[in-house]
C-alpha cells in the first residue's frame, strides 16, 4: 500500500490525505498516539484505526498483536464488534418500514404478543422477592426499540434489581442457547423499568427488534442479514458465526478487571463464534472486519445507497439520524443509567445511533448532525456527513469503559483536518 511519508512514524498516511484536506503529520499522530499510550502501556493488545473522507481513505493503521503468541495484526482482521451490530439490524427494520410491513409506531405486542401486558416494577425484586409491579403506562413502540426507551435494560449496569434478575437469567448474553421464541418469553416475564416513552436505559432492546424482523420476514435474523444487506452491500466478512477457512483471521478479545489486569476472553483459535448460537443477537453478536464496516458506513453517508445497491431512501437516513429523544433531551439529562454523564451533554439518539445535537455543550470538537456507536470491546465509528468524514477503530477489549480513548482520537482526528466545510 502506497503511503505518504513525512517521517519515519507516518507510514499508514495515505496519499489521498492532503489533497481530501488533512495535515498529514497532524494525521501521523493518530497511530503514535495509540502505540505508545494504548498498546505500548499494555491497555490494548492491539488496534486498527481507519479514516476517509467523501469515501477516500486518508489513514489506515493496524497496529499491535492480533492474538496472545504476538501474531500481528491483518487489515483483513475479524473483531467482535457488539453494540456496532445494533445500527446494521436498526437499518434492517427500517427497510421494512420502507416497505409498509411495520412503522415506528406499530405496538410491539402487535409482533411479539408476549409483551401485550408488560409491568413496570415498582418495587422488590431484591434477595428473591417478588417483584412489586404496575401495568405500563402505554404500549411499547418500535420506536421505543430503536431509541431505547423501552423500558428493558443490561444485567452490566447493576443498578436495579430487574438487572440482577437479567443478570441471573442470562439475558443479555452473546450467545443464547435459548431459541429467539423462548427468549421473547423469558424477557417478558419480567417487569420493565419505566414505562415505555417516559425515560431511556441502554438495554436488550435491539435484540428484541432482531426477533421482530425474524417474524415479520418469516427468517432467521442471520439470513435477513445477509440477503438484504451484507450481500448487496459485498459485506464478505460479516457474519454470526465464523466460517470455516477465517479462523486464522479472528482476533483474541481480552477482558479487564477492576484493577486492571487484562486476561483473555475469547482466543481466536477457539472462539466460541464457531458455534451457532440458539437465536441470534441483533444487538451485539456480529464479527465483521474493518473494511467491511466501512462499507455499511458509506452505505449510510451516502444517503442510503453504496455502488449499485440501494438499501434505503436519503430521508430515512435523515430520519433515523434525527433526536428522537422524548422532548428533544440529550442523554445526558434523559439517561437514567449509563451515558447520563456531563460528556453526554449535547447528545441525542436515533433510530439506533447517537447523534450530536451541540458539539460545544458536548466539549467535543465535531458537527452537529453527526451519528456514531461502538461496542462493548471497545470498538467505534462516527460518520459526519457535513464534514464527509468517516471514522473507524477497532480493538478487543471489554469493557469500554475501561478504554478511555473515544473522545481523544476524536480530537486528534478533528485536530487533522485543514479545511472545515462549517
């Protein structure tokens, strides 16, 4: 690969970077940034950091080792991507919507007649006793999937008893060995934590609106997938479950601590991603590659269409990247458990991202408009139409929280970029 080389750390800045508006040493800083602050200091075992604008690719930089014996990292690299599955099943749906099988507000029971006289729990539920509980203020939406305002939530938050009680259940796991019918039942038969509409919480919603599309398409959410996107789309390196002959390209994943020791979660070599899970999350079980990835996001920035598949219209991007927060909120103010902290400010959601209402009350550089998500092994993307730009990185460490590196190579990213179109 042909690269522009200013000085002997630059070697991943591609000659298309000054001529798409970059500096190309602010962009040599990126990968030197990640080497010596992430994988140098031993948080991250490795990384691969893609960068394009207007779908030229100015950076791409595989940096560490990919697996525990220090195989290097590939470009062609396939990593657990988790909650980046849930904008690849939002976009899904949507394309049902474009076709009047469903709409946003269509009740959730309307599909999954399990959730037809879901409760809110209003106490209990704590060293086994019974939950205390009240019929919902109203139904579930499709909507309240998509934003998750649904009122289900994540046994990681431990918060509440409910996510003790998913916790127990297994609830919210990658690979369930409960069928998507038995997993409908077993979340249902237990209470919500608000009404639908009325706060947000991070939660399995997004799984639950993978087995939405399974019924209303009569197939499997893997098959979905492929047919209506990841083919069209010549997304090869997408799947749920690892093919046979891209074993050798599986990252290792590693998990940290408290204390911050990191130990292995999931070796490559023997990854349980070989095996077909009994339903399949649309909220978080997809592998897929860098590359590929960046393909989806092009979809998206291009209002809808890549090459010669369009997979739907430039006004449901523009809807699905609006704030659908109730009242216009950011999660911040709305959240009422993970992202309600101050660096949320400024922030919307989607139809299955996040999207920056006011960069400056977010004390982000950036664009308002622009929509990301990542995943709970540290893996994200952000896509800013107005600036054309699109941002990819990804690493195999959970949980996120623990890898404090989003909103630092957003700077330094925004930091590259010589000629603003605001």
């Amino acid at each position: 690969m042909e690269t522009l080389r200013t000085s002997a750390s630059d070697e991943y800045v591609l000659p298309t970077a000054v001529a798409a508006g970059f500096d190309a040493k602010r962009l040599a800083r990126i990968p030197d940034f990640v080497q010596r602050n992430f994988i140098d200091a031993g948080i991250l075992p490795h990384a691969h950091i893609l960068l394009s604008r207007d779908g030229n690719i100015v950076l791409d930089a595989v940096l560490g080792a990919a697996r525990a014996d220090g195989t290097a990292l590939r470009h062609d690299a396939l990593f657990r991507i988790a909650s980046m599955t849930k904008p690849i099943t939002s976009v899904a749906f949507m394309m049902l919507v474009e076709e009047g099988l469903v709409a946003l507000d269509t009740p959730v029971a309307a599909i999954l007649p399990e959730f037809a006289t879901s409760e809110v729990r209003t106490g209990g539920g704590a060293n086994g006793q019974p939950f205390a509980t009240r019929a919902a203020d109203g139904p579930m939406r499709m909507i309240d999937l998509l934003r998750h305002t649904s009122g289900l939530t994540y046994s990681f938050q431990a918060r509440t008893p409910i996510d003790a009680a998913y916790g127990a259940a297994r609830l919210d796991v990658f690979h369930q060995t409960r069928s998507s019918d038995e997993y409908v039942a077993a979340l249902a038969a237990l209470p919500l934590e608000f009404s639908p509409g009325s706060g947000w919480n991070y939660s399995v919603a997004t799984d639950v609106l993978g087995i939405v599309i399974e019924r209303v398409t009569g197939m499997p959410l893997d098959r979905v997938l492929r047919q209506r996107i990841f083919d069209p789309l010549a997304m090869h390196d997408s799947f749920f479950v690892l093919p046979k002959g891209k074993d050798a390209r599986l990252t290792d994943a590693w998990q940290r601590d408290a204390d911050g020791v990191r130990t292995l979660y999931d070796r490559g070599e023997a990854s349980r991603w070989r095996t077909t899970p009994g339903s399949f999350s649309g909220g978080g079980g997809l592998l897929s590659s860098t590359h590929d990835y960046h393909r989806f996001c092009l979809m998206l920035r291009n209002g809808g269409t890549l090459d010669d598949a369009r997979l739907l219209s430039p006004k449901t991007i523009a809807l699905m990247t609006a704030n659908h927060l109730p009242g216009g909120a950011d999660l911040a103010s709305i959240s009422q458990s993970l992202f309600s902290e101050s660096q949320n400010g400024g922030i919307g959601f989607g139809l299955g991202f996040a999207v920056t209402q006011n960069p400056a009350v977010a004390m982000l550089p950036g664009s308002v408009g622009e929509y990301y998500w990542g995943g709970m092994l540290s893996t994200f993307f952000f896509i800013d139409p107005c600036e054309g730009l699109i941002a990819l990185f990804m690493t195999q460490v959970m949980p996120s929280s623990a890898v404090a590196i989003r909103r630092e190579l957003k700077t330094l990213i925004y930091a590259a970029l010589t000629d603003s179109r605001a």
